[in-house]
C-alpha cells in the first residue's frame, strides 16, 4: 500500500491541522524521521500575505520548510530522504498558480496563451511530472487540497477550468495513495484507497 495520504476539505474544515497531526505523530514514530513542508502560496495582496504568515508561526518548528509555487515535483524530488515525511499544502494553490499566473507570470512560459491562461501543454506536463514524483517516492506525503467541485457552478471560463482541472487531479493523485481524508467541521472521515484497475 502506498504511504502516501490525500487531504481533501472546504475551506477551515481543518485539512492543514490534521495534516500537521499526522507528521508529528511520524515525527514521534522514530528519532531519524523528519518533516518537511512545501508551500505553494504566493503572496499576491496583503491578505494573502498575512494568511502565509500565519501558516508560517501555527507550524511546528520542528518542520523543515520549502516554497513551490510552480515547481511541485521538483520540490518533492528534492526530498530524497525515505525517513522524511513531506506534507504539500496545498493543491488548489498550486493548480491555480499554473492554470492563472499572477499578471504577467505566465509571459515567461512558451505555453502561455494570449489571455494569460497557461496553455494544455505546459499544464499536462506539469500534472504529469508531479504524478511521476507521487509514485518515485518511497517515503511518505501527506497532500492537502480543498475539494472545490460541490458548490456553485463558477463563473468564467478560467475558473471553471480550475475546479475541472482540480478534480481531475484529487481523482489521480489518490490513485497513488494509501489513504484519503475528507474533513468536515474539524473531523476527518479517512479511508482506504479503492482501486479499480
């Protein structure tokens, strides 16, 4: 079974808390096990700034930390170490970086369309290459993602390519997972990964 575990959630249903839960109890498993954090934020107003800042004081010092806006799988191949834990928080922010670059973050990418949309090519490989890294690894990571796909059908076509590409993603990153996790009010609701193939 592979170790590697899905968070999925709303938005404060406790996906970040619980992942923190489960690399300290890896943490408290073994003195050679370690933790290390990628992020995927970025800072685009003052907002978004303070909310990174508190991730930063709520976060166990204990856990190494790395930013990946937009290089996920490098960063998760980075880690080479089995005895580290590697907790990505989170998903939704990662695929919207790539899919809706900051104004002018995407005029660097050969890919990137005319409307500031990244283009099919550069985001498959992407999604590919993280898929490829989810399946190298042999030590454990714990994925944190909000499950966007159950409210209201959103306006505009580069957010509804968001929620699709999103969905799209929990389906096949939990393919390569041991266990998944939805979370509601706190609460986590975990269970084996079914496979059908």
């Amino acid at each position: 079974m592979s170790p590697h575990h899905l968070i999925l959630g709303g938005q404060r249903s406790g996906k970040s808390r619980h992942a923190e839960r489960l690399a300290q109890a890896w943490l408290q498993r073994s003195p050679q096990h370690g933790v290390t954090v990628v992020a995927t934020a970025m800072v685009s107003d003052d907002e978004m700034r303070e909310r990174i800042a508190r991730h930063r004081l709520d976060r166990p010092a204990s856990f190494d930390a790395t930013e990946a806006p937009l290089d996920l799988a490098g960063a998760l191949r980075s880690v080479r170490d089995p005895q580290r834990l590697v907790l990505i928080d989170c998903l939704t922010l990662w695929v919207t970086n790539v899919l809706m670059p900051l104004h002018g973050a995407a005029d660097a990418r050969a890919d990137a369309r005319a409307d500031g949309l990244v283009g099919e090519a550069d985001w498959a490989q992407r999604r590919l290459d993280l898929l490829a890294a989810l399946r190298e690894r042999e030590g454990p990571v714990v994925l944190v993602s909000n499950e966007i796909g159950m409210g209201v059908i959103p306006l505009g076509a580069g957010v509804r390519r968001v929620v699709d590409e999103l969905g799209r993603l929990h389906q096949d990153v939990a393919h390569c997972c041991g266990h998944i996790t939805l979370m509601a009010a706190g609460q986590p609701f975990t269970q084996q990964v079914q496979r059908w193939d």
